[in-house]
C-alpha cells in the first residue's frame, strides 16, 4: 500500500526502541567511542507524541532522486534549533526521526 504524499505522516517509535530517546530536554549527538564516524541522533525525553506527530506533518520533504517513489523517502522540520530528519520504511506509511549531524556552519 502506498500513501499519498499529502496524507497525513505517521510516526513510527517502533517496540522498545529507547537508543534514539536522549535523557535531558535538548537533542543530543552521541559519538561511538570505539567508531568516532559512527553517530546516533537523540530525540529530548521531553517531547510529547502530540509534539512528534505535529513535526512530522510540518515537515518538509526530500528529493527522492532517481527514486521513482510516491511518497518522499526523507522529511526535514526544525523544531527549537535542531533539524530532524525523518525517513520511511514502509512506503511512507510510517516515519522515524532522530536529530542529523550537520558539518560545521557556512561563513558568508
């Protein structure tokens, strides 16, 4: 089944999936220590599923590329200061987000 791009976006926590929840109230990148290129984004403790659902609709979709897709692999909101990326794998029916890693800021 595939979804329109209109409908509304489901977030998708999955089962006891607590690696990407961080403890505090700011979103956090945390490097492995045996792998420094390796990164996981985490989500604040303190936001609410209301608050995951209303970001993921507000998001704004990616470019699939030469992806011949019906719904957008990859969506961008920023929520305080952080960009999140959320991404599918169910054909758009459910996404998951985590906070990205973003390369040092432009200079103008």
């Amino acid at each position: 089944m595939v979804v329109d791009s209109k409908s509304e976006r489901h977030y998708d926590k999955g089962e006891r999936r607590h690696k990407h929840v961080g403890r505090g109230a700011e979103p956090t990148i945390e490097f492995d220590d045996h792998d420094p290129k390796r990164w996981i984004g985490k989500c604040p403790a303190t936001l609410t599923d209301g608050d995951r659902m209303r970001l993921l609709n507000e998001a704004v979709a990616a470019s699939n590329g030469d992806r011949d897709l019906a719904v957008p692999k990859k969506v961008y909101v920023v929520h305080e200061g952080a960009i999140y990326e959320a991404q599918t794998s169910d054909h758009g029916r459910s996404y998951m987000a985590t906070p990205i890693r973003v390369s040092s800021p432009a200079t103008y």
